[in-house]
C-alpha cells in the first residue's frame, strides 16, 4: 500500500549546485511532480533527515535561500508531503570556498628606445584554489596585450601548476616617458579581482 502511495508524487530535483561559503545561495526550487488526484494538493517540503549547511533554510515551497558559513559536504532527506501522500529524496550538498585566483608574479615592467626593437613578450602563470576556474583577461590601454592559453586553470591529475598568459607591449606610437597600467584577471564568483600592475619605460633614440 505504501508503494501506491508513494507514487503520487515526485521529487523532479536530484541534484543541488555547489554552493560557496560567506556567498549567499539561490538556486532553483526543488520541484516536485504529481498530487493532481489529491482533493489539497498543497505540497510542502522539509528535511527530515541530516542537517542543512549552517546559514541555509529550506522553506515549505522548496526554495533553499541563506548564505553558508561553513565548508564541507553536507547530507540531508527532504520530504514532499501533501494531504494524500509523501515522498523523499536524498542530497549532499558541497560548499565550496569562494575561487581565488593567484599570479606568478606580483608586477611587469617592459622597457623600450625608440628605434629598437619591440620588448620581448612576458609570460605570467595563472593559478587558483579551484581546478579548472575559467578567467578573463582584461587590458584597458591600446599598448597592451594578453592572451591566455586556456582561459582555465588546470584541472585535476594535470601536470600544469598553472595556466599561462602571455602579455604584450606595442610603444611604437609613444612618447618617451614611464606608462602605468594593470592587467586585470577576472572568474565568476572569485572573492576579488586580481590585479597586476604593468610598467613600461620608453626612452628616446
């Protein structure tokens, strides 16, 4: 009879976004199909097993808001009831440190005559605390340029400790004189960007 019963409704969720400490959590409600034939089909949901990572709540319309203030895996049950029937359904939820991203270096400078040849390129190794993190690159002079390899930080088993970008300088069309600029590395969700401040000299003949 319970198996009859059980069938009525069904958790459609099977799987919950990783989640990141201190970063306020909203993913989509936890839907649920089925109840049609029940007079009150008010489905409300709860956990009924494990706990929630500390800082998340689970409202009665399956919607897991709050921000959590602590790393780790964390299993729960949560139950789909209305007047007729109920069921349930399992989860682990990861919460993750927000990404950092890291330089191999802290600074570049590129130094140039007018007349000579152009500053040979420099290369910078972009890591992070989170395996294959995509990132951008971001100049914001016209001398300036980076490509990156990947545009992602190496995945797990790789033998790469970083990916690298290689920056560019073009000052044919410059004065002499000291140029300040930084090149800004950005990710989805890192705690800051990161910032590297780029110098370049050009001297006259």
């Amino acid at each position: 009879m319970s198996k009859i019963i059980l069938a009525f409704l069904e958790i459609l969720t099977l799987e919950l976004p990783v989640a990141l400490v201190d970063r306020p959590y909203q993913p989509e409600p936890i839907r649920v199909a089925g109840g049609f034939r029940c007079t009150v089909n008010n489905i409300g949901m709860s956990v009924v097993l494990g706990e929630l990572p500390p800082g998340l709540v689970l409202s009665g319309a399956g919607y897991l808001r709050g921000t959590p203030t602590k790393m780790g895996n964390y299993t729960f049950a949560i139950r789909a009831a209305n007047d007729c029937a109920w069921t349930t359904q399992a989860y682990t939820l990861r919460v993750d440190a927000a990404p950092l991203l890291a330089s191999s270096v802290e600074r570049l400078e590129f130094r140039w005559r007018h007349g000579g040849p152009m500053p040979a390129p420099q290369a910078v190794t972009v890591g992070s605390n989170r395996v294959g993190l995509a990132y951008e690159v971001q100049t914001i002079v016209p001398w300036l340029r980076a490509e990156a390899l990947r545009g992602r930080t190496p995945g797990a088993g790789s033998a790469f400790q970083g990916d690298p970008v290689t920056v560019l300088v073009d000052p044919a069309k410059l004065a002499p004189g000291v140029y300040r600029t930084e090149l800004v590395l950005t990710a989805w969700d890192a705690v800051e960007r990161l910032r590297i401040p780029v110098v370049l000299v050009v001297d006259a003949q």
